[in-house]
C-alpha cells in the first residue's frame, strides 16, 4: 500500500511539473508599450526643443552675478553679462550695453541699504540642438530701503547664456504681502 501510495504521489508531481511547464501563449505575453500621442492645448511658433539638463557651469555663474548684485559689486554683476544684454522685467524691456547695464544694476542697487538672497532651486537646460542654453533661478529677495524698511518678493530669473556669458535677463517677481 505504501509503494501504491508513493508511485501515486510521485505520478502526480510529474502531471504537476509538466503542466507549469506549458508554454506561453501570445495572451500571457508581456504587452508591448505603444507610444500614445500627446496633443497639446497650446502650440508655439517654435517646435519644442527637447530640453535635456546644461551645464552646471552656467547656474554658477548665473550665481555670481545674482551674489555679486547682492553684495553691491555691480562690476562683478556686469562682468557676468555679454556685450550687449536684453533685460525683460515688469514695465522695463530694453537691450543693453555694458555702460548701460552699470548704471541700470546702480539705479537699482542704489534704491537699497542691503540686499539679502535666499536661494530656493535653480535649474540649468540646454535645447536639443544645443542652440539655447538657460538657467533659472528661484529665490526669495529681501531688500532693506534706505529708510530702513524692509520689503520682500518671491524672484524668478530666467538667463540665456551665449558662450558663457548672459545675453538675456528676463525677471518676474512677486511682492511678499506684509504680516498681519
């Protein structure tokens, strides 16, 4: 009976072995992935330029010229700048040159007692076919005026860099409502 017993069980294992070994069927395949069309709300009168991460090289720089601001080197902010930038900030667009971007940073500089940056992210990229490369800062700028008050906005710099240097400026800002 036990010999009967163990040729049972051992049939048994065999029928079970052979029966995990069926072969997959196109069903159980893994499903091909197919690339679903994006169609966008919104178009641009350039094609999207695959944006893949740039150089680092140029946050820091961009970096620099922000610190230098900070500091009140408006020197060392214009030695990070082109021969000729364009700035595109709130109620200002203009193409600058070198003697005008000293005195645009000065007037501007000039308005505070001190200048204090809290950095938040930044981000560099650089367009597929390598002609754009930007650099976007994030940042929380608290300015003391002259008369002591302090005032704050929420900054995003957008910089265009051409061999190594800024050729765009493009700032948005958001005023920080006092405390209640």
């Amino acid at each position: 009976m036990k010999k009967l017993f163990f040729i049972a069980v051992c049939v048994l294992i065999v029928f079970a072995c052979k029966n995990a070994e069926t072969p997959v069927t196109e069903a159980a395949k893994p499903a091909e992935v197919v690339a679903e069309a994006i169609i966008y709300p919104y178009s641009t009168k350039k094609p999207y330029r695959e944006w893949a991460i740039g150089s680092q090289k140029n946050s820091v720089l961009a970096m620099n010229a922000l610190k230098a601001f900070e500091t009140g080197d408006v020197p060392g902010t214009v030695a990070y700048m082109a021969d000729s930038c364009e700035f595109v900030f709130d109620g200002f667009d203009a193409k600058l040159d070198k003697k005008g971007m000293e005195k645009f940073f000065n007037d501007e500089r000039n308005k505070y007692s001190g200048v204090k940056v809290v950095m938040q992210d930044w981000v560099t990229v650089i367009s597929k076919d390598k002609s754009e490369e930007w650099v976007t800062l994030w940042y929380k700028q608290i300015n003391t005026l002259k008369n002591g008050k302090v005032d704050s906005m929420n900054v995003v710099d957008d910089l265009k860099f051409t061999n190594g240097k800024i050729v765009v400026l493009d700032e948005k800002t958001q005023k920080i409502p006092a405390k209640k």
